[in-house]
C-alpha cells in the first residue's frame, strides 16, 4: 500500500512540474531536417540545421529567430549524361510557435510558422538570394521539465532570384526531428 501511495503522489507532483510554455519563459534550441525528391531520372536531397531562440509573449504562444544552414545534393539526367550538383545555404527567419495545450503536460503538440531571406551558393557558381516559407506541426515530447524531443512535418516553400520565372516556387514536404530547452520562471496562470 506504501509503494502504491508513493507512486501517485508522484504523479500528481510530477504534473505540477511540468510547466514549460508559460509567459515569461524562454524557448532555445534547434531542429534538424531532412526530405528527399525525385521527378523522372531527376533527384534532390535537402539537409537543414536550424537553430532557434524564441520568448513566450502569452501563456502557449511563443516568438523568436531562426538561422538556418541548408546542403542540397541534386542529380539531374539529359538523355545519356547524368550530372551532380550541390549547393549550400543559408536563412533567418522570425518565427511563432503556439502550443496547444496548457503548460504541465508531458506531451504537447506544436505548430510553427516562418518567414525567412536568405542565400544559396552552388559548388563553383555564384550566390543567389531568395526567401522561404515554412509551416510544420508536431509532438513535443518533455522528457524533463525542461526538455522536449520533437517530431514535426513539414511542408516549406523557396522563391526568389535561384528560379528563373519570378513567380516560380520550389515545394518541399519533409521530417524534422528537433531538441527544445525551456528556460526561466514563468509561472502558470490559472
């Protein structure tokens, strides 16, 4: 009877802990992602690295910047020649992220909106300048009060000088797997 006391006061304390997505509070940390394309003989590959630092203005709701490094391996084929490419990136984006449920959860799910500028370079060539969009969703998985694991697709959207129509857009769906640190003191709101 003693253990079964002690693992439901544990319980219950542990959900108090669990506050991570009150104002106040900081967001810091980053995401890794990956898709892939193929259209025909034609094939890309896109790897990007962002990290991210965000404050929660409101309960759930937070805002902040994201730099973001990109690589894109591409490989093309034009009757009997097939040529490889590669090409490297980089953006900021302000972005905002809402949380959907209240602070205290162990599980939480998120969805995330960008806008960024930025620059690619293609291995050899000259740099181009463009935008982006991006939006995904995702769990939040805390494995602390702190600490969450993330899980998110994501569909995103690159315009600009690199496309030689202006108002043509290269569309991506793809994974990201992310790791966010919750720093501060904000208190819940009741």
């Amino acid at each position: 009877m003693k253990k079964v006391l002690i693992a439901a006061s544990l319980l219950v304390c542990s959900n108090a802990i669990f506050a991570q997505v009150n104002k106040g509070q900081w967001l810091v940390g980053g995401s890794v992602g990956f898709d892939h394309s193929s259209q025909g003989d034609n094939k890309q590959t896109d790897i990007t690295i962002a990290p991210d630092a965000g404050y929660f203005f409101i309960n759930q709701l937070a805002a902040g910047l994201r730099p973001e490094f990109g690589y894109t391996k591409t490989k093309t084929k034009s009757g009997t020649s097939t040529n490889t490419g590669s090409s490297t990136s980089f953006g900021l984006a302000p972005f905002v992220r809402y949380y959907f449920m209240p602070s205290g959860q162990m599980l939480n799910i998120f969805a995330d909106a960008s806008y960024g500028f930025g620059s690619s370079k293609e291995k050899g060539g000259e740099s181009v300048s463009g935008n982006y969009y991006q939006i995904k969703a995702g769990p939040a998985v805390f494995l602390t009060p702190n600490t969450a694991l993330e899980f998110a697709l994501y569909y995103k959207s690159y315009g600009g000088d690199a496309f030689e129509v202006a108002d043509d857009r290269q569309n991506h769906f793809g994974l990201n797997v992310g790791f966010q640190i919750h720093l501060g003191g904000g208190a819940a709101k009741k």
